[in-house]
C-alpha cells in the first residue's frame, strides 16, 4: 500500500508571504528519493537554498516548474511512499 507526502515550500526569514523562485528541480519525476536528500532548489535574494525530501519514496506528480514563483507552504510536489514488504 502507499501513501503520499507533500512537497511543500518552507517559510523563509521575515517575509513568509514573500515568493520564492523554483530554480531547479535536482531529481526528475518518478525517481527514488530519500528523506533529507535534496531534491530542489529554491531562490530568494540572490540566494538558493535547498529543498530535501521529507520522506523515502518516490517523486511523483511536480506540480511546480523551474523558474515559477512559488509560495511558503505551497505542495509543489508529492513523494509516494512505498510501504515495506514482509
């Protein structure tokens, strides 16, 4: 059985409301992730900063593509969970 976790963007700093530039996605969809690999890149000010899983799976459904503003909070993608066998 499987399950989904959201791939949300984290709040930045002073200015959570702020948006925030998908820079680049580092996995493709569809492949193995583990949780605290990164698997995007955010920027803010000049600044990029990386988006790690939060679970071990894999990336499925990207909603969000490089060089879209995104929001703090928003899912721009999901991580299917696969469940252990045995």
């Amino acid at each position: 059985m499987e399950s989904s976790t959201p791939v949300v963007v984290p709040e930045f700093g002073q200015s959570p409301q702020e948006p925030v530039t998908l820079s680049l996605w580092l996995v493709d969809e569809g492949s193995e992730v583990i949780a605290g690999e990164s698997v995007a890149e955010l920027l803010l000010d000049g600044v990029i900063f990386d988006l790690e899983a939060s679970a071990n799976g894999r990336l499925a459904r990207i909603s969000s593509q490089p060089r879209e503003r995104v929001h703090s909070g928003q899912t721009i993608a999901w991580i299917d969970e696969i469940a252990a066998e045995g």
